[in-house]
C-alpha cells in the first residue's frame, strides 16, 4: 500500500512538472510574441521622399536616367539614416557656413561647394589614410601648391579661412578645364587629370555619362544628398531647433609678424591658456612658431566671455521654432 501511494504521488508530481513546464514554455512564447508584436508597432523605418527635380550649382542633374536616380536615392538614404553623423553637420555648420559662404561668393564659386567641405570632412579637421588633412583634405602637395604653409610648426590646412581660399582657387582652376562645375566638383576627389583622363578615354563629356570607381561615382551624389537634407530638415526628419546648434565664438584677431619662442607663455599673456589658444587656432603644430622671412600671422583671441556656454546660449532664439521651418513642437504628431 506503502508503494502504491509513493507511485501515485510521484506520478502526480511527474504530471505538476510537466504541466509547470508546458505553461512556462507557453509563457515564453506568448512573450516572445508580445515582444516581436511591440518592435513591429514602434519600430516604423521609412523611405524618405526623392526630389523630382535635381540641381548642383545650378547645373540640372538628369533624374530621368534610372541610374542617376538610384545614385542619388542611395546618398539620401545613408545620410538621412547616418543620424548622428547628419546632426553633428547641422550643429557645425551653424559655426562655420558664415565663414565659408563670404569666401565662395567672393570668389564667385557657387554656393553649393560650401557643401562640398562637409562631404569631405563634416567640417572638422581630420586626416584621410591617403594623408589628406584639414577642413578641405588638401594633400600636402596639393596645399603648397595653392599657397598654403605647411611644416612642423605651421599647417594652414587647419585654417578654415585660408584653406577656404585655396580650395576656391583650386575650382577656379578646374573650372577653366572643364567648363563645368558638376565636373569640378568630381575633381575634387579624383583629381583633375585623372578626372580628364577617364572622360577622354570614356569619350563621353559629362559627370553622369563616366564609368568611375564607386567613391568617386557617389562624391557627386553624396554632396547633393547633404545640400537636400540641409535645406528640407523636417522633410527627411530632423527636427532641430535653432538652439541645438554649435554657437559661433566671437573672438578678436592678435597679429604678430616675429617668432615666439613660447605659444603657451603667448597664450598666458592673451589670458587664454594653450588648449584654447590651439582650439581657436588649430593651423598652429608645436609649441613655439619661428617666424625668419617676418611673416605676418593672425591669432583668434576669444572675446570677453566667450568660453562661457551659458553667455554664448543668451544671443541664440530660445523659443521651439524649428531650422528652416515654421513647425511648433506641438505640431509634432
């Protein structure tokens, strides 16, 4: 009898194990759907809208050729989705197009090219594994040739103005050759006699006609997608406010035309330290600048009170008007 109740209470703990198993297995399932049911009611990834008509410095870009659109199509689609990376550029080029923009225009190169330095660099200073630095990715070579000072103490591809100037003076150069900016533009990454080369023995005339390795063949296109996302935020999802960008630093200008021996004793005696003074001047490469042929150099010195975030946020418009638009945060559905 003994044995008898042990089999039959172990057999009903066999059939508790069992059922106790079968629910938490159902339970799991029921919570890996209700999971998987959530990702598919919040996670909504869409295709941004392409342009009907397209344009570079005021050349028309030929959408009708399936090709160019897809090309095109594929540079908004990484730059709308690269988010961070596009924020950043908005930020910074709230900085930096107003120093850009007067030099272009003095220059008379189109405007768009200003969106051609954030193709290259998202407008901060950064080396390219081919050696290319600065705001622009000028090669060393490349640099000296468009007047540029590069050495172990100074490296003016780091001077947003100056390396500014030089780039307007390589597209004027390059426009002479081609006659096309679209084309000068394209140049710019592959260079020009390389770009010459390919179109010779292409024999075909325009950017959109070239067989190009993929790099070049996206520079174009790339450069477009950045001008479009800038232009039309809100259109492709970026809602920012005038107040999330980077402020511009209002500073003074402190010319010297002999050397300093000491940049951080310079720099104590502008009350800067040599962080800032580095931040403010990144063309300047060591701790001292030798100046023999008395060359004249031009030191940003920020302005009273600039380094504070606090002052600087005071100039900028606090209310929720968005970039570009007239779009409220209560708008936002």
């Amino acid at each position: 009898m003994v044995n008898k109740t042990k089999y039959i209470i172990g057999g009903f703990l066999l059939l508790l194990i069992c059922f106790i198993s079968v629910c938490a297995i159902v339970a799991v399932k029921n919570q890996e759907k209700e999971y998987r049911s959530l990702f598919t009611r919040h996670t909504k990834i869409m295709a941004p809208e392409i342009p009907s008509t397209a344009s570079f410095a005021g050349e028309e870009v030929p959408l009708d050729l399936y090709y160019v659109r897809e090309a095109f199509e594929r540079e908004l689609l990484a730059n709308t989705f690269m988010h961070s990376t596009s924020i950043v550029m908005f930020k910074r080029a709230n900085r930096w197009f107003p120093v850009i923009e007067p030099i272009l225009k003095k220059n008379n190169i189109p405007d768009d090219f200003k969106f051609l330095v954030v193709a290259e660099s998202n407008l901060i200073n950064v080396v390219s594994p081919a050696g290319a630095e600065g705001y622009w990715q000028f090669l060393k070579t490349t640099g000296q040739q468009y007047g540029l000072e590069i050495n172990d103490k100074v490296d003016e591809r780091y001077n947003m103005e100056k390396a500014t100037q030089a780039a307007c003076d390589y597209f004027r150069d390059a426009h002479r050759m081609f006659g096309n900016w679209t084309l000068v533009a394209a140049s710019y990454n592959r260079g020009s006699d390389g770009l010459k080369k390919a179109m010779e023995n292409q024999q075909v005339k325009t950017y959109y006609d070239l067989y190009l390795n993929d790099e070049t063949s996206r520079y174009v296109f790339r450069i477009m997608a950045i001008r479009e996302i800038y232009n039309h935020p809100v259109q492709y999802g970026f809602y920012l406010r005038v107040r999330d960008f980077f402020p511009q630093i209002p500073s003074k200008l402190v010319t010297v035309d002999s050397g300093i021996a000491s940049l951080p004793a310079f720099a104590r005696a502008m009350s800067v330290n040599y962080r800032i003074l580095r931040e403010m001047n990144p063309w300047i490469r060591n701790y001292s600048l030798p100046n023999n042929s008395k060359k004249t150099y031009s030191f940003k010195i920020p302005a009273e009170g600039a380094l504070s975030y606090e002052k600087l946020m005071k100039k900028v418009p606090q209310d929720e008007t968005f970039f570009h638009d007239t779009l409220k945060i209560n708008e936002i559905h």
